[in-house]
C-alpha cells in the first residue's frame, strides 16, 4: 500500500503544479485580452484565454481522478493533452488569423491597437529588402531627410535579414504576402532546430515540464502569434549547444556564429559553449584543446565573415543601428523600457544608471567565476549557465523587454530534455575547479 500511496501522492504534487501553471497563464493571457494595448496581443489573448482554460480544466479533473484513485485512459488521460491544446489554439490559429489579418495593412501606422504584428516583423523584412537594393539592412538615419524615428532602426545583426528575404523576393501579392509572412520564418526555424536538436540527442522522452516551460509559457506562445524572432534566436542556440555536446565542435561554433550575426544579446553564451567544448568528457583529467581551437576559429572567422562585407557598405549606419541604439545611444532612444529591475534602478537618474551597469558588470564576473569554478561537462550544465547568464543580462540591463525572459525560460526547459538524453551518461560528481554535470 505504501508504495502505491506514495505515487498517488507524486501524482497529485505534479497534477496540482499543472492547474497552477495553467492558471497563471490562463491569467496572463485573459489580462493581455482586455488591456493590451496591442492589437496583436489582444486577439492571442482571446484564443489563448480559451486554450488555458481549457488546460486547466483538463488538469483539474486529471487531479480529481487522481485523488480517487482512477487513472483515465486514452488520449485525454496524458498530460500532453493541454499541450496539444495550447499549441493549436495559443500558438498555430492566432498566428494564422494575425497573418491574414495583416494583409488590410496594418504596417508602419503609429497605431499599436491595428498592429497585426508587431514591428519587428516589419522591420526584418524592410531589412532585407534594403540589403537587396543597397547592400546593407541599415539606413543613414541622420540623412532621412525628417527627424528618425524608432522604427527607422534595425537594431539586429546582418544573418536576421534572411528571415525576410522570402517576403522581399516573392511577396507582392495577397496570396504571397501571406505566404512569406516572417513570423512562418521564425516558426519554421525554430521547429527545425528543436527537431535536428533532438535527433542528435537520440530522441530523448521529453519531460512535460520542458515542454511547459519551452512551449506552453505565455512567452513563448505570444512570442510565436505576434513576433517570432527571439525563437529563432533560442531555437539556433539550443542547436548549437547539442552539436557541442555531441562532438560537432566546428559546426557548433558555425551556428552560434550566426546566433551572434542575428542578435548581439546572445553574444556571451559563446564564453559558455567555449569552456563546454574544452571540458565536455567524462574524465575529469582530460581536456580537448583541439576541439576548442575549431569551435572558436569557425566562431570568429564565420562572425567576421558574415559581418564584414554589411559593415564596409556603411560603417557608421553598421555601428548606429547594432551597437548604439540598443545599449541606448542612438539619435533614437531605444524603446525598450520594461519595468524589470535593471530599468527601474536606472530610471532614478545617472547615478541609478551607473549602479545598473555595476550590477551587470557585477553579474558578468559571477556568471565567469561559476564557468571558472564549475566548468560544464554536459549540455544541459552548459544550457543552465546560458539561460542563468542571459537571465541576469535580461533583469538587470537598463535597457531591457520583458518578453526576452523567453530566453532563459526556452533554455530552461531545454535543460530538462538535455538531462533526459544524459541520464546514465553523466560524469562522476566533480570537485572545484573541474567539469561538472549541473
């Protein structure tokens, strides 16, 4: 009786986290319905309101059975039932009705409650027609001709642009607007990534909670609706922490190159992978060199490659839109102003300024002493370093978007399935100083 009782027990701890989850979420999204500002928002909000409900009903009567003793058969006995929910009717129909809803164009009017995506969206695919027009994604915003404005600036690397060639080579009519849509761009890309991801991981049973985290966050599915590209980013950068773990040094450092060549903001977990490379092996003594002077010259010789020739067109617009506007130096002041405490310490004038940047120079040193003092030996160790590093950059830089939490959250359920795949892998519990599995 004791052992059953005990997993009833385990079932009911993990069932009532699920109606908790989902609740929240269920929340979240019913608040984005009625207040958001955002046209976008408030139509994922509806659908997505209906699919966390639904989620924590099914995870309600999943409680109550088992409180009872029962156990459901059948599809709608799993847990991966309100997944599938979420992902249909919070992620694939909002994204679909915002997709043709957009083409009533909606683009560049400065009035958030029309938008049926949100800017970036425009301004990746503006990116790449430029960039086939003039050779580089980026306008001289001091020789417009009138005042700048945000949206004149592209504040991504040159790789983001290829997410909008599709629209820029084919787009031109109802039918192939819908069809080139950048948002089926970053979809795809990161559904490709997360499946190469896990076939090289050996197809691993997937925990739900991963799935909750990477998938069924509010995050992740509005990110998925109404913009996309920070999944793309995630996507990629899990991609190249499993081929690091799976031996595939150069090809790690090839695709991390074009996280970097995407968004900057990713740009530390190259000190990360770095270590991993070097460390990743089961025994503690043993440290391959080799492997680590591949990751990084593919690192550095692919970033310089793909940024040189976008930065000799126009040098200045290169250094304008990628470097200063998103640290908040532009002619533009960034936009990016969530209240998340990075932003509200530096809100309090130059000297909150100045303590902000110290708590991420701050953060900065501790994330290096932890790869220093614990250097990881296995995706899911280096993958935690990642979402932990990008988390604090996130919390605590002056200039911050709440919905880049997406990162850590992602690479946090990426943990989950990376551990699931090392189960019976991992090395033996390491000392100070030498690789270690967590």
């Amino acid at each position: 009786m004791a052992p059953a009782r005990s997993a009833t027990d385990r079932a009911g701890r993990v069932l009532t986290w699920d109606l908790v989850f989902y609740l929240g979420c269920f929340a979240f999204a019913l608040i984005s319905a009625i207040v958001s500002e955002f046209y976008g928002y408030r139509v994922w909000g509806n659908f997505a309101t209906a699919a966390y409900g639904i989620a924590a009903a099914h995870s309600g009567w999943l409680l109550v059975s088992a409180r009872l003793g029962r156990t459901p058969r059948g599809p709608l006995g799993s847990r991966w039932c309100s997944i599938a929910v979420i992902g249909l009717l919070a992620m694939i129909v909002p994204l679909v009705v915002l997709v043709i809803r957009r083409l009533t164009g909606v683009d560049w009017l400065v009035t958030p409650d029309s938008w049926a995506a949100q800017p970036e969206v425009w301004v990746i695919e503006r990116s790449a027609s430029l960039l086939l027009h003039h050779g580089t994604p980026y306008v001289d915003v001091t020789a417009l001709g009138r005042a700048p404005e945000v949206n004149d600036y592209t504040p991504y690397g040159p790789v983001m642009t290829v997410f909008g060639l599709p629209r820029a080579l084919f787009g031109g009519t109802p039918f192939t607007n819908a069809l080139t849509d950048a948002r089926w761009m970053f979809a795809l890309c990161a559904s490709l990534c997360v499946i190469a991801s896990l076939r090289m991981l050996k197809w691993p049973r997937i925990p739900v909670l991963s799935a909750q985290l990477a998938i069924a966050c509010p995050l992740t599915a509005l990110t998925w609706a109404v913009a996309g590209p920070d999944l793309a980013i995630v996507g990629l950068l899990v991609l190249a922490c499993a081929l690091a773990a799976t031996g595939r040094a150069g090809w790690s450092g090839f695709v991390l190159a074009l996280v970097i060549s995407a968004k900057l903001i990713v740009a530390p977990a190259a000190a990360v992978l770095a270590v991993f490379v070097l460390c990743r092996t089961h025994n503690e003594n043993s440290r391959d060199r080799r492997a680590l002077a591949w990751f990084v010259t593919t690192l550095v010789s692919a970033t310089v490659a793909l940024h040189l020739p976008v930065y000799l067109v126009a040098p200045d617009a290169f250094v304008e839109h990628v470097i200063r506007f998103p640290l908040g130096m532009g002619v533009v002041r960034s936009p990016a102003a969530s209240p998340l405490p990075g932003h509200l310490i530096a809100e309090t004038g130059s000297a909150g300024r100045v303590i902000s940047l110290v708590l991420v120079a701050a953060a900065a040193v501790a994330m290096l002493v932890w790869l220093v003092r614990r250097p990881p030996a296995t995706g899911s160790a280096a993958l935690l370093r990642i979402a932990v590093g990008l988390g604090a950059l996130v919390l605590l830089t002056p200039a911050t978007r709440y919905g880049y939490l997406v990162y850590p959250l992602v690479l946090l359920g990426g943990v989950l399935t990376f551990r699931a795949a090392e189960q019976g892998l991992r090395p033996p519990r390491s000392r100070p100083g030498t690789a270690t599995s967590s």
